[in-house]
C-alpha cells in the first residue's frame, strides 16, 4: 500500500461574507469546537443513555490580525455595544482549509459559522525590547453554531 500525502495552504477565513487579508506571522486563525455533541450515562445492568448536547454545536474563533489594519478597523466595529445590544447583527463566517493530495487533487474542509458575536475587545501590549506581537490584536468569536464539510 502507498503513502498518503497532505498538503496545506491558502486557507482562508471569512467573517460576514468578506475574507480576512490582514494577518501577521504564526498562527492566524484557530477554530475550536469545545463541547461534546453528546453525552453517555450507562446504569445498572448495562443500560446506557445517549443525549444530544446541542451545545456541540458551538464554536470559538480566534483571529490574530495586525493592529489598526483595515481588517482590524472592520471587526472593531462588530464588537457589540453596551448600549443597544438587543439591536446587535449576528455574524456569519467560514473557514476554508485547502488540503492537496500530492497529486493535483485539491479538497476543501470548510466550516460554516452562523448565529457570531465577538466575546470581547482585543488586548494591546508596549514592549521596549522589539517584541513584534506588541503590533497584533486577537479577536475572539463566538458562534452558535458550526457546520463541517468536506469536498
């Protein structure tokens, strides 16, 4: 049996139907789906109950993009207000990772975002000594649900 080959790149990141250009060095995006889709009790002679959590559903998007870029401006504007946040816009979002197979064959795993809110605004840090990662803002998504694909 032969080896399998993967190839990665030009993964992309979309937030509200526009994608993300503004990304600096290391990891850009991480998408984490922290929550069981299930859960398991088994009892006494063996019965077991299986219960849908829906709360597998959601996810955790975290972006690093670099400070006061033009994506940087955009998703500063989709923090939600303190005022007015019943009124607030849900955000859409997608991830597409593009994976090759050594062959000229490429599929997309691509995860579907809906139901968005970004948790919190980004930290800043000052640094004296040439720490790059002092010119980086994270931000933190949370969505209510995220949907896999594979093509």
């Amino acid at each position: 049996m032969g080896s399998t080959y993967t190839l990665t790149g030009d993964d992309v990141v979309i937030l509200n139907d526009l994608p993300l250009n503004d990304f600096p060095d290391g990891d850009i995006a991480t998408l984490d789906l922290p929550n069981n889709l299930m859960e398991i009790s088994t009892g006494k002679d063996g019965n077991t109950i299986f219960a849908l959590d829906e709360a597998g559903n959601n996810a955790t998007l975290t972006v690093r993009i670099l400070m006061s870029s033009n994506d940087d401006k955009r998703l500063n504007g989709l923090i939600p207000p303190s005022d007015g946040f019943a009124r607030y816009v849900l955000l859409t979002g997608s991830v597409v990772k593009q994976v090759g197979d050594g062959a000229g064959n490429v599929s997309y795993n691509t995860y579907l975002l809906s139901g968005g809110m970004v948790q919190k605004k980004p930290a800043i840090k000052a640094n004296v000594n040439g720490d790059t990662q002092q010119a980086v803002v994270e931000y933190v998504i949370q969505f209510a649900n995220a949907a896999r694909a594979i093509a």
